[in-house]
C-alpha cells in the first residue's frame, strides 16, 4: 500500500502545473497596456495625452496652441495636438518628455457649437489647423499602432529565449526549459520504480560483457559487502565496443538490475553555442545524482565531450568542449566526493579519448563489448524473432551462419525487413527466403533488375566469384564460405560472403592464405578467360593495404624483419624510415602479392574441374552456398570453430585482430 501511496503522489507531482515564464510575461505586457491607457504616460508609443475640461479647451485654442482637431463621432470626444512650441504651456513639464505629438482629450458638449467654435477661431487666425471627424472605427488601429510594436517586441523576446534555452521542453529535475535554465543538465531520468525497465533477461549474448557489469550490480546493492575489507566502490565504466552491439541496452540493465535511478544523457547534450554552458551542466547533472544517492549516470556518446585535449589545439580561442571535459574530469575526482554515484560511459573510438578520462579512479574499468559470435547471435535472433510469425521450419543456426560480423542491431534490422518482405510478398508466415533476401538486401543493397548483362559479362562474373569460393575452400586459413552471388546489389555485379574465425592472434600463413583467396578472382579471370577486367578493383585494394600492413607494422618481411613503422601521429612526422627503404617495402609488397598472386593460379590450374563446375552452377543458380561447395569439393579437412559454438559449447570472448 505504502508503494501504491508513493507513486501515486510522485504521479500527482508530476501532473502539478509548473509556472512558466510565457505568463510572466504577458502579465508584464498587460499592465504596461493598463498604464498606458489610464494615464499620462509615454510607456508603448511615446505620446503623452490628458484629459481637459471644454473650457480649457476654448481657452487653448483661443491662444493659439492647437495644432489640428481629430472628433470622434462615436462617443462624442475631440482630440486637440497642441503645437511643439506650445507644449510646457498645456503640460506644465519639460518638452522632452512629453513625447513627438501630445495631445489633449475634451468631451464635446454639442458638436453644433464646436463648429461655430472652430469656425470663430479660424476666421480669427487663432487656430490655422484642420479639423477632421471620424465615425470611431479607429479606436482599434490606433491601439495597434501605439501597443502593436511593444507587444510584437514582447512576444519575440519570449520566442527567443525559448529558442536560446533549448526549444522548450521540461522534466522532472529540470524544469522549464528557457534562457535562465540554459545551464541546467537535460539528462533524462529513470525512477527506480518503473514498469518498464530493462534487465540482464532483455539483453542476449554478451556474456562476458554481462559479467562484469553484474559486479557493478552487486556493488550497488550491498556496497558494505565490499567497503568491509576496506575496498573502494568503483566510479565509473566504460563501454567499449563497435556500434549497434548493444552499450545503451547493457548500461540500462544494469541500472534495471540494481534498481536505481538512472540519469541518461548523450555527450553531445552539454556542448552548447554558449561559453562556460558545459561545464554549468555538468555541475548541475553530478548535483541531481548525489540528491538520488545510490544511481548511475549513464553518458552515451562521450567521444563527444571527452577527446584528448591535446588535438586541433586552437590557440587564442575558448575552447568550451575543453573546459566542460575538465570540469567532467573534476566532478568525477576531484575534492568532492560522489559516495554512490556510479558513471558509466559509452563510445566506439576509445582511443581518442583523453588519457585523464581513463585513468584509474575515474573510469577504473573498461568493458569491451564485442561483435557476437555464431552462438551469441543464436540467442539474438530468438529474441528479436518473439514478436514475428515464423515458418515452423525456419532453422534459427541457419540464420546464425548467415550473418557473420551483425550486431544486434543489424540482426533486429534483419528480422524486421524480413517481416517486411514476407508481408509484400503476401505471405501468411516468415520463412527461409525471406530472411535470405533481407541479409543480402542489407549487405549488397537493392536488387538491380533493371541492369541487363550479356551472357559473356555473366559468365566472366560467375568465373570470379567461384575463383574466390574455390581457393577460400582449399586453404586452411582462409575463412570459411558462407554465400556467393553473381546477382547485380548496388555497385557491385557479384559478392562472396564469409565467416571470419575469431582468432586472438593472427599468423603469418592465415594472413597469407586470406590473401591467396581475395586474389582468387582475379586469377580465374586471367586463367579461364584469357583477359583480365576492372571487377577485381576492390580486392587489389584489400590485398595492398594488406601487405603494406603486414610489412610495415608487423615486421612480417624477409628483408626488414621485426620492424614496425606504425606512426600514431605522436611525434609529428609521417614517415619514420628513409627513402631507401622506402623503395625496399614496395619492393617486398610487390614481391608478397606476386607469390600469393602465382599461388592462386596453381591451385585454380589443379582444380580445373570443380572451378568449372561451381562456376556453371552461379550462372544457372545465380546464388550458391556452403553446402553447394562442399558437394563439388567434399568436405573441408579442418574443423571449424562455428560449429563447435553452435554446438551449446559456452562461447568465448576473444576480440578479432587482422
């Protein structure tokens, strides 16, 4: 009951309505219209009028001092502007704060005797004015042209303020958004008491990642367990991983898990047009968490505000994301202290970051969260498959095989266009196609019907890509085949789809054999063609970063042997050797892709037979598969590690390199 009580007064908060500065205004807009029509006053338009009894008025013009006579017929008044020259005699001030045309207001007692008044006092040269009579249609233009302008200003004013705070909008902690709120932090709250919030159970795969942040769980829900030893809580965490691999989702599952308030919030969030605004909001987002003491703060993005601050130095300039990373820097270290307030943080370029960023006792860990493996992606797809009707005889391993190198998203992406292309196919159910036709829809891009090839044209791409499928399923390291197609996807006339093993470490051989199979293509084309064409540009690119990589940074080269020429752009020179030896890496990068190059069209030449076949099944097929391979060519000798995964195997978590 209590808990029912306290959100039901937490909703009745919410609900209460906030005072916004709009109101302030237009009451302040009012009352300056009041003042102006109740009194002598210069206020909106800059004239002074008062009221004058009939006979001032006569003894005015008498004198000389009207200028021109506007009556109303409509309620039976004059207006009588009295000449410049006589204006401290009408208003007994000085004449410059009466405004460019004061006038005086006169009720008319009998309009027959005003125009033989006028009449006597024209005839006499006492007033050489007009005298003009209006129905009193012009109450309403006369306001507007006197209020009009004030009030425009006014209401531009308040329209740009509200732009300058940020477009409006409000929450719990921070209120309205406007000029004077410009500082405040937007982050985005999480109560601990909501329905919808996320667990470990909503997130599939990443076990490794999952385990590490359970210890930040635990640290929330039971900190004496670990302050009893005389161990200190961890400040914060980094989530370190390729994007779509699910940062965000793990960060607030986390917070689901420990059951605490969750402050959300991009990094591009504190950087504004205004200098000193970045660091005002991160004073006011790391003062609404100590107030929810135990929470976390979660700060997607950080790359945003926490680049090192040692590149694109712009001297004599404010650097307003510099001094919003160093007052991040201070509030998460500094003399204050955060006792419950866990950081955890977000980013796909952690090496740009500052180094004071991730140093120990601000983020004292970082979490790497990797691109799934075959097993990992299982379980991906058997949570984004829940809410789609499937054919009873989809096989969810197939899928997994498919999609070597997706995210989670990218796998929820598949799911979806498969759904998509499963409805505009008019089907009642999801199947195999559709799932196939959604991978290579994202992969290739759109199917080009439109592009017409001759028979040659498709015979030489067919060629090609069975060059490649041929030597990848011959060598030991090359990765194993997932799909080839010969059907024309975005730019390209054909591709091949492989699944990288997951290597720690990476050797010579694998890398030579990979590199064997990307010249595959190309080779065929010069063997079973006689000629060579422009399909092979992207893998000549591949193959030649490739051995440059190889040569200058892994010392793998028979002539400069365990040298490496990495340049991190430290020391402020582009190339750290000489001319000479420049001229020795091509040389040896020639002479790598060459060997490789030879080797290809040795074994191509030994399987004469097979290359020809599976080329003829592309041209009839258009699209062929693992399975199709291992009929022409048998199975493969060495196993691989995507079976033994798919084989409930627990999955490991190791980070590919190349």
């Amino acid at each position: 009951m209590d808990d029912k009580k306290n959100k039901s007064k937490k909703k009745n908060n919410r609900n209460r309505p906030q005072i916004s500065l709009t109101w302030i205004y237009l009451v302040i807009a009012v009352t300056l219209g009041y003042m102006l029509m109740n009194g002598d006053s210069t206020l909106l338009s800059g004239t002074t009028y008062r009221n004058a009894t009939y006979s001032q008025f006569k003894s005015y013009v008498e004198q000389g001092y009207a200028s021109r006579i506007i009556v109303n017929k409509k309620d039976g008044s004059l207006q009588m502007y009295v000449e410049p020259s006589h204006i401290r005699d009408v208003f007994k001030e000085q004449t410059v704060n009466q405004g460019t045309r004061p006038y005086v207001v006169v009720q008319v007692p009998s309009a027959d005797k005003l125009e033989d008044f006028v009449s006597e006092q024209q005839a006499l040269e006492n007033f050489k004015g007009e005298m003009e009579y209006r129905q009193g249609d012009d109450d309403f233009m006369h306001f507007f042209w006197s209020f009009g302008p004030l009030i425009l200003i006014v209401f531009f004013w308040i329209y740009l303020m509200r732009r300058m705070g940020g477009g409006g909008g409000s929450g719990d902690s921070i209120g309205p958004m406007g000029i004077f709120n410009v500082g405040k932090s937007r982050a985005k709250l999480f109560e601990k008491d909501e329905d919808n919030k996320v667990t470990f159970a909503d997130v599939a795969g990443q076990a490794g990642a999952k385990l590490e942040v359970q210890e930040i769980v635990e640290f929330l829900k039971n900190p004496k367990r670990y302050t009893d030893l005389g161990g200190k809580i961890p400040k914060g965490a980094l989530l370190v991983g390729p994007p779509g691999t699910g940062k965000t989702l793990l960060a607030k599952a986390v917070a689901g898990e420990a059951d605490v308030p969750f402050f959300s919030m991009s990094g591009s969030d504190f950087v504004e047009m205004f200098v000193g605004v970045g660091a005002s909001r991160v004073r006011d987002l790391f003062r609404q968490a100590k107030e929810k003491a135990p929470c976390i703060i979660f700060i997607d993005e950080i790359d945003a505000v926490g680049r090192a601050r040692s590149r694109g130095v712009q001297i004599g300039a404010n650097d307003e994301r510099e001094s919003t990373l160093n007052q991040l820097l201070t509030e998460m270290d500094g003399f204050g202290t955060n006792s419950g307030v866990i950081i955890m943080a977000a980013t796909n370029r952690a090496d740009i970051l500052d180094k004071a960023l991730l140093r120990a006792g601000r983020f004292d860990r970082q979490i790497h969260v990797d691109l799934p493996d075959v097993s990992e992606r299982k379980e991906i797809f058997m949570v984004h498959l829940k809410p789609i009707k499937t054919d009873a005889s989809l096989d969810i391993d197939f899928l997994a095989r498919q999609t070597p190198g997706f995210s989670g998203a990218d796998i929820a992406n598949v799911c979806n266009e498969a759904a998509l292309i499963a409805a505009r196919g008019g089907k009642k159910a999801v199947d195999k196609d559709d799932f196939l036709a959604a991978v290579d829809r994202i992969i290739g891009g759109l199917e080009k019907k439109n592009k017409v090839m001759t028979a040659e044209e498709k015979r030489t791409i067919a060629l090609h890509e069975a060059g490649h499928a041929t030597i990848s399923w011959l060598l030991r390291y090359a990765n194993p085949l997932v799909k080839v197609t010969i059907v024309p996807r975005g730019r390209a006339l054909g591709a091949a789809w492989y699944l990288p093993e997951e290597r720690q470490i990476t050797t010579r051989e694998q890398m030579l054999d990979e590199m064997c199979a990307t010249l595959g293509g190309r080779a065929a084309e010069e063997l079973f063609c006689g000629q060579i064409s422009s399909g092979a540009m992207n893998d000549l690119e591949r193959v030649t970063k490739q051995a440059y990589s190889m040569i200058t940074y892994m010392g793998m080269s028979d002539k400069l042997p365990n040298l490496c020429y990495y340049d991190n752009q430290e020391y402020g020179f582009q190339r750290p050797y000489s001319e000479a030896t420049a001229q020795l890496i091509d040389e040896e990068t020639k002479k790598m892709i060459a060997e490789q190059y030879a080797r290809a069209k040795d074994i191509l030449s030994k399987n004469a037979e097979g290359h020809a076949a599976l080329a003829q099944l592309l041209v009839e097929r258009e699209v062929i598969f693992a399975e199709d391979v291992e009929r022409i060519f048998g199975p493969r000798p060495w196993t691989s590690r995507t079976d033994e995964l798919l084989e409930d195997q627990p999955a490991e978590n190791t980070d590919a390199s190349q």
